[in-house]
C-alpha cells in the first residue's frame, strides 16, 4: 500500500511539473514543431518573374543597351520621372546615413516618417529630427539635407485587443496619404522606393529602373545579411519585399509585400542588400526586438529577459546566430540544415558605396574589416542609449 502511494504521489508531481514544463516552454515547443516541419506544409511565396541584373560598374546602366539587355526599351519622355525614396524611421541611423550615400545622386528627394512611438507602442524620442539642424553637432546628415523632406507621426499606445500590425498599418496609411499630398512632391509615373531603412536598393538597380521601361511593381532581390554585411544567408534566403512602383493617384499604397499575384510579379535579382540587425550598440538590439512588429518572437517574459540579455546577444552576434532563439524561416531541407548553425561568412562582393570609401574606424564593425574580432567586440552603451533598454524615461 505504501509503496502503491508513493508511485501514485510520484506520477502526480511528475505530471503536474510536466504539465508546468510545457506551459512555460510553450511558444519554444511551438517554434520548435512549425518551423522544423515547415517543408511539409508550406511553401515561400516570392514573385515568380525573375529578371538577372546584368551590371557592371564600368558599363552604363541608364542607356538603350542597358534597357534592352534587360528586354526592356529606354524612356524616351521629354520629362524624366522622378525618383522618390519612402521610409519610416525608427533608430537605425547608421543604415540611414549609407541608404542615403548610395541613393542621394540619382533621387529627387527622400520622405522621412519618424513616429514618436514603435510598432508596439512604447514611447520614444524624435531620433533624427534632432540631427537635421544645420547647426546639429552630429553633422553626418548634412550632406544630403536639401534630399531629406521628414514629417513627425504623433504616435500612441496600443489598444486594448489591438497588436503591433494595427500600428504598423496606421504608419504605413500615413506615409501613403504624404505621397499623395502637395508636401510629398510625387507625380503621376515617378518612381518610388518602397523598402525599410534596413532594405538598401543599389544605385545601379535604381538607375536602371528609373531609366527603362521596366514592369511596376517591381520587387527587388537584396542579399540577405544580418548583424554585420559580412555575414550573409543569402543565396538560400533571398529578401524580396522592397519593391518600386510607378505612381498612380489615388491608386499607390506604400506597402511592404506583393501587390500583385506571385506569378505575375517581376523581381530584379542583385537589386541591393537588407542587413537585419546591424546596429553598433546593444541597446539598439533591445530597443528593436521591443519595438517591431514581429515582438512575439520574445515569448513570455522569463524568455524574453534571457533573450535580452546583453551577454546573450553578444553570443548570438559573434556565432551569426538567431538571437531570438528560432530556428531558421526555410521552405525545403536542403535550406533548413543549410542555415541550422547560423549565418555564414560573406566572401567578398559589391557592397554600398559608403562602407567601400568610408574609413576603417567607423565602418570596420560593420563590414567584418579585422575579422571576427571586429564583429564580436564589446558594443558598449552610448550616451542616451538607457532609453532604449527600457530602464529609464524618455528624455524630453
């Protein structure tokens, strides 16, 4: 009897901690089963009509035979288009400085949106605005402030019911309502840029586009990186969501996905690079694993802290790893195990203009330049970065 008591005690404290285990490891057994199975129930959906970007650097990209090499015909209007690049802004200043670097020559000017809240509501301060003075001691932007037009979105918490999406989709209804407005400068049939600060199209691809007759929308192929551009998981995770459209009144949205079925939509290869995660400090990681749309990756809380910790995220910056914990976004198997153990080491290739001129000292973290020591260095809190952990107000 005493021993019959003892086995029933024991299963029940084992059912019940089992029962504890898998509730709080939940949302990790669920990443765990969807994303492991994914090549058996679901397939990438990516616009179907590929077009190879033939390019050279000593070979122009805005004549006929670059239009026709592309099955396209050269823009022959006595006015040429314009081309306009849309972005709503958050924190990420260093992809800003060198999205704009490689674009400013060939665009009329660019729509900076910046919200003074995040996706997921959380306050925060007016980041660039402060740095679009001329007399700013941070003259980084300078150079390209008679291309900047920038509005400020009063931004607002969530709503009860409501997630991150809902104000994702708010910002992106009022970058639309900016284009079609007087303030915007857009006409009908100028070209516009629709990708994220982090999603930087190439020169070359905009020239190209702006100068042909190339189909609208169009999406753009950008090599897949992130923390750092010399770690890629590209070819096996192509970033396909940047795209550029010709504007129509009353009929342009600035989206970020397909606007038209896959298999009719056009997507010019080697059109640029997204480098996901490529910030100089942690607190730039906190702030954006809190602040994007996708914040469901950090699970309950007791995830969520260990996730954040800066030692983790280091760890995860230095092994290319997810620092979410995930295991990687794949669509058949050979790229499931392809990506397991991280991203890896970019051999060479173009990359923007910027990073290639600029100096050693303010890109090299950025570029790999120096190795792995480079990358996995100490990334220390910079002035006024309490902020973005969450542990203090915002500064007025």
């Amino acid at each position: 009897m005493k021993r019959r008591f003892l086995t029933l005690t024991s299963l029940f404290f084992a059912v019940v901690y089992s029962i504890f285990w898998v509730w709080s490891w939940k949302y990790w057994l669920v990443n765990l089963t969807t994303y492991s199975l994914r090549p058996l129930y679901d397939t990438a959906v990516l616009p179907q009509q590929l077009i190879h970007h033939l390019h050279s650097p000593s070979i122009p990209q805005d004549d006929l035979s670059a239009c026709q090499r592309h099955g396209w015909d050269l823009i022959r209007t006595p006015k040429k288009s314009k081309v306009v690049d849309a972005i709503i802004f958050s924190v990420e200043l260093d992809l800003l400085e060198i999205r704009l670097a490689e674009l400013s020559p060939i665009i009329s000017h660019s729509l900076i949106l910046e919200s003074t809240s995040t996706f997921t509501g959380i306050p925060k301060p007016l980041v660039l605005e402060p740095l679009l003075h001329h007399n700013s001691t941070d003259q980084r932007f300078r150079p390209y402030l008679d291309k900047i037009r920038y509005q400020v979105l009063e931004g607002r918490p969530l709503k009860p019911g409501e997630n991150p999406f809902d104000i994702e989709i708010e910002m992106r209804r009022k970058m639309t309502d900016w284009i079609h407005s007087t303030e915007g400068g857009v006409e009908d049939d100028d070209l516009i840029i629709m990708s994220d600060v982090d999603e930087i199209p190439s020169r070359a691809a905009i020239t190209l586009l702006s100068s042909c007759t190339a189909p609208s929308p169009i999406h753009l192929a950008l090599s897949n990186h992130v923390y750092t551009f010399s770690q890629t998981l590209w070819p096996l995770l192509p970033s396909w969501r940047a795209h550029v459209t010709r504007f129509k009144r009353g009929d342009t949205f600035y989206s970020h996905g397909l606007t038209t079925p896959a298999e009719r939509t056009s997507m010019l290869t080697d059109a640029g690079w997204h480098c996901s995660f490529c910030f100089p400090t942690i607190g730039d990681f906190v702030f954006k694993a809190r602040a994007f749309s996708h914040t469901d990756r950090l699970g309950p809380q007791h995830s969520a802290q260990k996730l954040l910790d800066p030692d983790a995220i280091m760890q995860a910056v230095c092994l290319g790893r997810d620092f979410f914990g995930m295991l990687p976004e794949a669509y058949d198997w050979h790229g499931l195990l392809a990506r397991w153990s991280g991203a890896g080491e970019r051999e060479g290739g173009a990359l923007p203009r910027e990073l290639v001129r600029g100096r050693r000292e303010k890109w090299g973290w950025l570029i790999g330049t120096g190795g792995k020591d480079v990358r996995c260095r100490e990334r220390r809190w910079q002035r006024g970065d309490e902020w973005k952990f969450g542990t203090s107000a915002v500064p007025a």
